[in-house]
C-alpha cells in the first residue's frame, strides 16, 4: 500500500511535464518561465520534508500518510480547472505541500514492519512503486492527453488518486509511540542532524537526483522538441525507459537482500552499486545529448537501468543506520536536501535553453554534478550499520 501511494503521487507529480508542450502553447510560456513552473511543486515538497518525518513520528505514519494523499489529489484534480499560470503554480505548490509526506512516512512504517534483513526488497517494491509511476503516467497522461487534451486528464488522475483511501482505511497499522523524552522515543533532531553519515546520504540524494529530475521534467519536451518525436512516440519511449527504472529496482531489492544474506558486506555491497551509478551516470547525461537517436535512446535506457539498481539503497541506507525511532526524521532531513535538485535543475535547465536554445549544457551540467554523488556515498558515509542512539558520543563515525 505503501508503494501503491508512492506510485500515486508520481504519476500525479509527472503530469505536468507530459503536459509540458501543451501547457506552454496555452499560456505562451518562455522557457524560464515554464522551468519555473516545473520546480515549483518542490519548494513547498521541500520545505516540509522534516516537519512531514516529525509529524509520522508524532501521530502516525497511516494518519499522516493518507492526509497528505488527500490534499495532493485535490490538487491534481483543481489543477484541471487552472485559468492562469498563477493558479497552476499555486496548485503546484499545494501538491508539493501534500506529498512531502510520502518518503519520511514510507520509511517509518518500513522500518517497524520490516525484518532489516529484507529492507532492500521492501524498499524494491516501494521503489518499483514510484518508479512505475512515471511510466505509467507518461504513457496513459501522453497517449490521453493527445486524444482529449491536458485538462481532463489531470481532473481523471486526480480523482482516481482518492480510490486509494478506501483499502487504507481498513488497513491496521501498529506504531509504537513512545512519550516523548523517553528513552524510546528516539533520539533529538540535533543529535541526527551531528551524524556524518546523515550529510553522506543527503550528498548523494541530491546528486542522483538532480540527473533524474532534469529527465523526469525535460524529457518529454526534450524528445519532442529536440528529437522530433510526435507526443504519442515520445510518450511510449519515455513510458519504456521509466518501465526500465522500475523493473530494476524490483529486482535489485531481491538481489541485494540476497547478497548480503549470503554473509557479504552490506557497507560495500550498497557503496559500490552507489558508486556504479554515479560513474555509469556520467556517460549517459553525455550521451543522451551527443549521440544519433538511436544511441541517444540506448544511454536514456541504460541510465533508468543503473538508476533502478540504486534505488533501494537510497532508502534501505537510512533506514539501517537511523532505525525505527529516527528513521522519518532522517529520511525528511536526506530529502530536503536530496530534493533541492527538484528545485534547481528544472528551473536551471529552462534558464539554459532559454539562453542557448539547446539542452546540450544542461546534460554536460548533471553529469558533472554526479561526481557529488561520489563523495557522499563513498567518502562521507562510514559503514553502514545501525546507530546506537543511546550512546552519548558520535561512535558510529
């Protein structure tokens, strides 16, 4: 149910860059401006990501998980009644402010639930969740939207998204919550804020993001305007390169999981797939924009390939380290951070275009930021085990 969410709130936060041509020809949109409007659902997603990890701790991640679904779907569904640029940035904002509940809720209703020896695999299927999400979003949303245009697409998508609170509702979670100050309750936010290792997964987030959110807001605007590609074609490649990210990370999940519980290092094992990612990144930012089509088409693929591989990792980490007591606070401080790149690599990659006319620099721009990825995964993070919250010193690092 949680990965079910999960994939909701992708296929609901991906609409607008399916719709993006659309949209820009409707309100006459610049570049920038249009850069703008994709990064503006992550200002809000951004600043309440650690009020969001604070708020499952404190009522319940079931609670606050289905809150938040409710206020993003209202505003997938307002946003196809949107008569301005104005109201749509607005909306975005609200379904930022809506799904910043998604990953700190997700992490703590894995980590009381789940065994830490099958983390990996429960994060895989979460991830196979969200990750399926654009995948399908950009192929239903494309496909539709080309037939009926993107208003009632959005008013369907954002209807639908509610049906999920019907299961929900009758799913019984148990959360221990412990009074605060206790000894159980967890350790103060200063004290994770002092972890080294919180910094190392927080680097490495915003580098892996930054790649991935350049692809999952440009695109669908980058195949049909620099590639030629018609809307639909544009949206059965795309759909097929996210369908990649998914099925990769359903798998490295099992795989990792495996690994491990054949007495390998969890430490290597997650740092070098980490480390894989960012050096095979590097290539395929370059090569999406350097090569023929066809070349072009088999670094997106390899990219969503090598991303899927990493993605259990980037919750199945924190959640080792930060345990059941801090692992929504930790996972809302990493993604604050790790999402900055929502903020900055749409809005930057449309100031690019707009300034050159091309999407060139804005490729060769996230490859080199992947090297961050590098120092955080490799260099700052110290071995991954979990941290003993009651001890006084930093020991773990």
């Amino acid at each position: 149910m949680a990965g079910l969410a999960l994939f909701i709130s992708y296929v609901d936060r991906g609409n607008l860059a399916t719709a993006a041509t659309l949209i820009q020809q409707e309100f006459a949109l610049s570049p920038e401006r249009l850069g703008v409007l994709l990064s503006a659902f992550y200002f809000t997603y951004v600043a309440a990501m650690v009020p969001a990890g604070w708020l499952a701790e404190r009522y319940g991640a079931r609670q606050v998980l289905a809150v938040g679904l409710v206020i993003w779907s209202l505003a997938t569904f307002a946003s196809g009644f949107a008569a301005s640029f104005i109201a749509l940035l607005l909306l975005r904002l609200l379904l930022g402010l809506g799904e910043s509940v998604s990953f700190p809720c997700m992490s703590r209703l894995l980590v009381i639930g789940v065994p830490t020896s099958q983390l990996s695999i429960a994060n895989g299927v979460v991830a196979f969740g969200y990750l399926i999400g654009p995948a399908v979003g950009t192929l239903a949303g494309g496909l539709l939207m080309a037939e009926y245009g993107w208003r009632p697409v959005f008013v369907l998508f954002g209807a639908l998204s509610l049906l999920w609170l019907l299961p929900w509702r009758r799913l019984v979670v148990h959360e221990p919550r412990p009074p605060a100050g206790s000894v159980d309750s967890g350790p103060p936010l200063r004290r994770i804020l002092g972890e080294r290792a919180l910094w190392g997964t927080s680097l490495g987030l915003f580098s892996m993001n930054y790649s991935y959110y350049l692809i999952l807001a440009w695109l669908p605007a980058y195949l049909v305007s620099a590639r030629g590609f018609s809307l639909a074609s544009m949206a059965t490649v795309a759909a097929g390169a996210y369908l990649i990210n998914a099925l990769a990370a359903l798998g490295s999940g099992w795989a990792i999981d495996r690994w491990i519980g054949r007495g390998h290092s969890a430490s290597l094992t997650h740092k070098s797939i980490m480390a894989a990612y960012h050096l095979f990144g590097i290539v395929c930012m370059i090569g999406i924009v350097t090569l023929p089509v066809a070349g072009a088409i088999a670094c997106l693929y390899f990219y969503q390939l090598i991303i899927g591989i990493g993605s259990p990792g980037t919750y199945a980490i924190p959640q080792i380290l930060a345990g059941p007591t801090a692992a929504a606070r930790w996972v809302g401080v990493q993604n604050m951070c790790g999402n900055l790149a929502g903020l900055i690599a749409p809005a930057v990659t449309g100031f690019i275009i707009g300034a050159t006319g091309e999407y060139d620099r804005a490729f060769l721009l996230a490859a080199a930021i992947n090297v961050l990825g590098l120092v955080g995964w490799v260099v700052l993070l110290p071995k991954i085990a979990p941290i003993d919250w009651r001890h006084p010193s930093n020991a773990h690092d």
